[in-house]
C-alpha cells in the first residue's frame, strides 16, 4: 500500500523535461509544431515564462539567441526536420557563446521520414553539425528519471560553459506514460550565469584563464557587448585569421572537450567476470535493461553500460569499454551510429551491433545478439 | 559632446558607397537625438552592411546572413520593457533571404528598426542581383534579367509594421531616421544606394535606375511583447495515485485497446493504466493514431506488470480490446494464438476467423456504453470476467477523471450485463 511519502503518478518524459528545465531556469521556450515534440510544447506553454511559436525553425533559434543574449535561458525542440533548419543557427549561437538548450527528439527517418515511429538515427548529425567538427554537449535520457536529471544537466552545462546544448531523446521517451513516484526526484538548483562584475575592462571573449567568458547582456549600462558569429578575436570584433581569432576559436573546442568529466554520465551495471557488454543509450537502454535481467535468469553472464553524456565522447567509456572481450552496441537504427561514433568505419571483431528500425528493439532481440557474438566462429 | 555610436576609424566601403553614408545618417539621427551608445544595440547582417560592426561604438551583434530582424525581435522580446534603441541593418540579399522574419517583425510590430540599405546587388559574391533589385539594373552577365523586385516597405506596411519609408542616398534623411527611431513598433527604412563596385557612380545614375518612389506610411497600432506568465509546476497539478487494493497479477500483463478517433480510447487506456497502479501495479501506456489525429484508427498499448516495466513495446498482446473496424484493422496482424480478443459484436464474425473460441469474446458493448464508452465498457467486462484486477480499482480510477460519474454508470452497466 501507499507508503507516507510515495508520490506515484502517471506522466511521460515530456513533463518531467519541461518542468526540470523550468527549475534550472528556462526563461523561454520557443517551438515550431512538429511531431513528436508536441507534449513538450503543450508543457512548456503552462510551464515556461515566456512560450512562443515562431514561424519556422530558423526563426525559433534566432529568437534563442536573442532571448541569450539578453539573459534569458532559452530552450527550444524539434525533430529532425526542424533541427536541419537549425543548424545555422546553432553554429551562431556555438560561436557567440549564447547558451541554449535544443530537445532534439528523434523519429524514424530519412527525411520527413514517419512522424509517429521512434528511432535513433541523429546522433552523427549531431556530432558533425558544427563547421570544423567541434562537439555540441550532448546528453541523453535512457528513462524518466534521466528526463528529470539530463534535463537539468543539459541546462546547466549549457549556462557553464556558455554553449548550446542538445538534449537527444526519441518519440517513445517523450510520448510513452509510465508510473512514477516523483518523490524520489533530485531537487534541481537554478543554473547562474557566471557574470562579469565591476566597472573593470570588460572584452566579450576574455577569458582571463577560464574555459568560457563571463557575460554581460547586450543592453547593460556599463560595458559594450559585441557578439559575433563570425571568426574574432576577445573584443569579439572579425578578423580572417589572425592568431588571436583562432586562439579564441581553438577555445571553443577545449572548453568543451576539457571539461568533459564534469558532465560525463553513465550507468555501468557490471557483472563481475563477464566478457560481454550491452552498450546503448536512449530508448535502447530501457530493453536492454530487460535483455540483461533476461540473460542474468538464465545464468548467463553480461554487463550493461548505458551512454548518458553521448558527445562530446567521454574518455571514461572507452575505460570502461575496455575490461570486456565483446562489445554489443544496440541501437534503433540499421547504421550503427554510435559504433561507427566509437570505432569509426572499420570492423572490429569483437564490436557487434543489434540494429532495426520501424520498431523499438525488443529485449530477446539483444539478448539473441549477445549470444550470437559469444558463438565460436 | 554627445558621443556617437560610430567610431572615428575610416570606413570599410569602397569610394562612393552608400553604406558609408547611411551609416553616417545613422549615427548622426542618434546623436541629435541624444541616445547614449550604450543604449543602441545594432544587429547586422553578412554582406557589406555588415562590415561597420567593428566601428561601432555601441552594443553589437553580428549574426548570419538575412536573420537579423528575427535575432533582433529575439533580443527585444529578452529585453522586455527596456528602452534600448534595436536596430537591425541588412542589405537588399538579406532583406530577399530573411523576407520571412520582415514580415513577422512587422506583423508582431515590436520595437525596432530594421534599415535594408539596397543597393540592388550582392557586392561581395560577384554583383548578383536580389529581390529587391530593379527591373531596370542588369547584371553584365545576364542583362535580360528583369523580374521586378519585392516592394518590402508595402509588404511591411501589410503585414503590420508601424512605419515605413523609402529613400535615396543623397537626400536629406536625418528626419527619415528619428521619425523611424523615435516610432513605437516595427519601422523599416529602405534606403536605395549605390554599389560603385557593380552599378553605378553617380547619383543621376542610381534614380535613373531605380524604378522605385520615395514612399513614408504610417500606422500607429499596440507595440508586441510577449505574454509572460507565471508558470505552474507540471508535477504539483499531478494527483497521486494511491495504491489502495490489490492485483493477483505476478508477471506482466500486455494489452492493446484499439478502435477509432473519437471513441475515447486513449482515456480508456489511461484508465486501465491508472487501474492498474491503484491496484499496485506498474503500468505505461502509448498512443498510436494517425498523424491526423480526428479521423481513422487510435490505439493504446497498456502494460501492466508486478514488476518495473522497463521495456513498453507489445509485439503479440496478451489481452485485445477491439471495438470498431478501424481498430481491428490497425491490429490485426498482431493477434496471436494466446491472445484473448474481446470485441464489439459487430465484428464478431470477422474476428471469428482470426482467433475463434475460446479465445474470442464478443458482446454489444457500444449498446453498453455508447461510441465513446464502448472500450470502457469492454474492459470492465474483461476485468469482471478474468479478475486481474479487482472492479473497484477501475472505479477508483474513474473518480479521478472530469466525466467519472459517466464512466462510473457504464463500468456498472457492463459488469451488470
């Protein structure tokens, strides 16, 4: 029976997205309709200070970056239509240091794709977004309770690291109703932006020996503010290539490489003297949590690692990835992304990916897989 | 002295531009005006309009090609109720790829000026021709091309911009420009300019050339800003569900409801779902219809389990409610030989061929609980019937819904027939 401090409802991950993003201080939420976000625009029209619908998806960023600029957090979400629409723009804001966070949720594609048919497909896109390959940080759900906590992740790295940031989910995470005692919850603290004070010189992009730039809004009283998307130097005035520029541009890519550890989060569940390891994120995760419980039932040995901080890679994966003879990489799409993010294109022996789409994985389909790979060729 | 927002660094342009006198003008109105440099945000556009960002002396920020009035509406909407001067400058290659937020940032008429200094060519690609080019301006290589161009001060004026004018270089414009800067909402001002680089020298020349008139429209309407509300917690509005009986369930359960739109099917999902917690179990629920969701099939897959669902997808169902053809339609390839189908009588003898006795129910049940209670009605005579869940835990769950009296009578009708 109800225990005094259970809290059980019924809720999807869209909610709890919305409502951990609003804690974290989202002061705006801008959104084009596109299925499957649409819960989370419904959210974040209750939940969110300012809701808006903008015209297009290039608007809806465009807009971000403005209400960024001015100390407003912004969060927006897509799927991969708008996000390709976006993509200009998150280049903007990734070299004004405008932080933001996009919920990119993702459908069965290519293309337009099927609208209301899960799928994990955009996490190459992801990692080849920006001109010149620097990773965006990207976190990942793999269930409620992620939704609730990666959320506030994604919002916090983005105001540390003044970046913008994706939230990659799937249209069953965000469109699936689950039970959920929410008294468990981890309260969320308001994510500050860290600010330049006093009446001392102020350049936009000094950095004075820290990864990102303290930040003043366009409009205060005291310094001038000069955002600039295109390449320059700490004033933030454009130049072709002298050193300063692309010492500043050089940053970009460190402060958000550096500082991994920070934000890197996993579920490792390790079972002492396997050789085998599920590797997933997102959606996946959920059955290969049931995979594994399969596995484990009848006597068979396997480990579980899921991917929460998928870009940019965490250096503590590949440590993890290292104490097993088989990797098997499960994800909802017949590319194997993530192996081809971890591996690259060449075949490995002991890399071996469970793939589908149409359909989420079920468990016995990675269970099947684990077996297979354990076979004696 | 009023200090001006324009450093005193030369200008990028190249002799004879325009650009450098409008931005003159520019910095000149705002002076007259009074307007301290930190009080003006300039947003500007790639292109050779751009190119005065490093000169000025007041907020700046330099963006993408043909996006700076949405950056700009962006930044007013963040900055509220401040009385900071926005204002966004792009040439006429801007103003053609963004046309889009022009419009919006009139039809919404928050408070900026976008200045579109056209000078009828892309200057740094090679002296292309845009949408607001003359019909009378030819490029060397395709002197034929003689598409008239966007009128953008009348599509302003449309789609609600507060006030607009078009003018020449050349011309005396300071009023032009505080009239512009001093006006509450959305002003665009056009100023058609010469690119000595691809068109022409003299001012002669440039009205010569242009096909276009001076033009100034008023139209004094409310300034947007947007609504700001004070947000309520997504989770404090969530009613907990309390676990008040108990389920004989041990392991999992996998059901599908199907039928069509408008027959309240998701609700009828939920219901079963909410059940199924109050009775301690866990349970999720997912919604498929089609993308237009007022007509055709609507199915919802509930799990309920003993233990964490981890795992909610349903290939073969346990159980199958199916209460009209559209519904059986969508399923029917998901029947397997254990799952239990209970449907609507109507479709009895189809379904008789799919699964057949004993693991086929069928009862009137749109008789029972109407169109839009026919699948209520048919989970309370399966839950009656098979008991994995007690009767009062689906009561229990329709006292939480807004129409739980209805519910309530159509559970008793179906557990009474």
């Amino acid at each position: 029976m109800t225990t005094v401090n259970e809290r059980m409802v019924f809720l999807d991950g869209s909610r709890l997205i919305i409502e951990a993003m609003a804690r974290s201080g989202a002061g705006a939420y801008i959104g084009y309709p596109i299925t499957p976000v649409n819960w989370l625009f419904a959210g974040a029209k209750q939940r969110i200070p300012i809701a808006l619908e903008a015209p297009d998806e290039i608007t809806a960023l465009q807009w971000a970056a403005g209400f960024s600029s001015s100390g407003v957090f912004p969060v927006t979400a897509s799927a991969f239509p708008g996000f390709a629409l976006m993509i200009e723009s998150i280049n903007m804001s990734f070299m004004m240091e405008l932080p933001m966070v996009i919920i990119l949720a993702q459908r069965l594609g290519p293309s337009t794709g099927s609208a209301t048919t899960g799928g994990q497909g955009d996490l190459l896109l992801l990692r080849g977004c920006i001109s010149g390959g620097y990773s965006l940080p990207v976190f990942c759900p793999s269930n409620l309770n992620d939704c609730w906590e990666m959320a506030a992740a994604s919002v916090h790295t983005a105001v540390n690291l003044r970046t913008p940031v994706v939230l990659l989910t799937s249209k069953e995470m965000v469109m699936t109703n689950q039970n959920m005692d929410i008294s468990g919850l981890k309260e969320i603290e308001r994510a500050e932006r860290h600010m330049h004070e006093g009446n001392g010189e102020y350049k936009t992009y000094g950095v004075n020996g820290n990864l990102a730039p303290p930040f003043l809004p366009l409009g205060n009283d005291l310094h001038q503010v000069r955002l600039n998307a295109s390449t320059h130097d700490m004033e933030g005035i454009t130049q072709k290539n002298s050193p300063e520029a692309l010492g500043n541009t050089e940053r970009l890519k460190n402060k958000i490489e550096q500082s991994v550890d920070e934000y890197t989060y996993y579920e490792h569940d390790r079972d002492e003297g396997a050789d085998t390891v599920i590797l997933t994120y997102g959606i996946s995760a959920e059955a290969a949590r049931e995979a594994v419980d399969l596995l484990r039932a009848s006597g068979e040995s396997v480990s579980l690692l899921v991917m929460k901080t998928l870009l940019p890679v965490p250096p503590r994966i590949y440590e993890l990835l290292s104490a097993y003879r088989h990797v098997v990489v499960v994800e909802e799409n017949i590319v194997g992304l993530l192996r081809e993010l971890l591996y690259g294109n060449r075949q490995h022996d002991r890399i071996h990916g469970v793939n589908k789409i149409g359909h989420m994985i079920a468990p016995r389909e990675i269970a099947e897989g684990v077996r297979q790979c354990r076979k004696p060729s | 002295m009023q200090e001006t927002i324009l450093n005193d660094l030369k200008m990028p342009y190249c002799p004879g531009c325009g650009h450098t006198v409008a931005n003159k003008s520019m910095s000149k109105a705002l002076a007259d005006m009074g307007v301290h440099p930190l009080d003006v945000i300039v947003v500007s556009d790639i292109g050779c309009t751009g190119l005065v960002d490093p000169l000025l002396t007041c907020h700046t920020i330099h963006g993408l090609h043909g996006r700076a009035v949405a950056l700009a509406m962006g930044i007013r909407m963040g900055l509220e109720h401040s009385d900071k001067k926005i204002i966004a400058l792009q040439g006429d290659g801007g103003a053609t790829i963004g046309l889009q937020h022009l419009l919006e940032a009139a039809r919404h008429n928050l408070d900026l000026t976008l200045v579109v200094q056209n000078n009828m060519v892309y200057g740094m690609t090679g002296g292309q021709t845009s949408g607001l080019s003359s019909t009378e301006f030819k490029e060397p290589d395709r002197p034929e091309s003689a598409v008239p161009g966007y009128d953008i001060c009348a599509l302003a004026q449309n789609a609600g911009a507060a006030y607009t004018a078009r003018t020449f270089i050349g011309t005396d414009t300071a009023e032009l420009w505080k009239e512009a800067l001093s006006t509450p909402g959305f002003s665009l001002i056009e100023i058609v300019e010469m690119c000595p680089a691809y068109g022409m020298r003299k001012v002669q020349e440039l009205h010569d050339t242009a096909d276009y008139e001076s033009v100034v429209t008023r139209n004094p309407r409310a300034v947007g800003l947007p609504h700001k509300a004070i947000g309520r917690s997504l989770l404090d509005g969530l009613k907990p569900i309390e676990h008040t009986c108990e389920a004989p369930l041990d392991g999992r359960l996998e059901i599908i409801v199907a039928g069509s739109a408008g027959e309240a099917i998701q609700s009828a999902g939920d219901l079963l779902s909410t059940a199924g917690i109050t009775a301690g179990l866990s349970a999720t629920k997912k919604g498929d219809y089609p993308i237009t969701i007022g007509t055709g099939f609507s199915v919802a897959e509930v799990i309920l389990s003993r233990q964490p669902i981890h795992y909610t997808g349903i290939d073969c169902p346990d159980i199958m409610i199916v209460i009209s053809q559209d519904g059986l339609d969508k399923v029917r390839s998901r029947i397997g030989e254990h799952t239990l189908v209970i449907a609507d009588a109507k479709l009895g003898p189809e379904l008789e061929e799919l699964a057949g006795p004993p693991n086929l129910v069928t009862r009137d049940f749109r008789k029972t609980g109407g169109s839009k209670g026919a699948a209520l009605a048919a989970i309370a005579h399966w839950l009656q019937d098979n008991g994995f869940l007690p009767i009062e835990a689906l009561v229990e769950a329709a006292s939480r819904h807004k129409h739980g009296d209805k519910m309530k009578v159509i559970i008793d009708k179906a557990v009474a027939a």
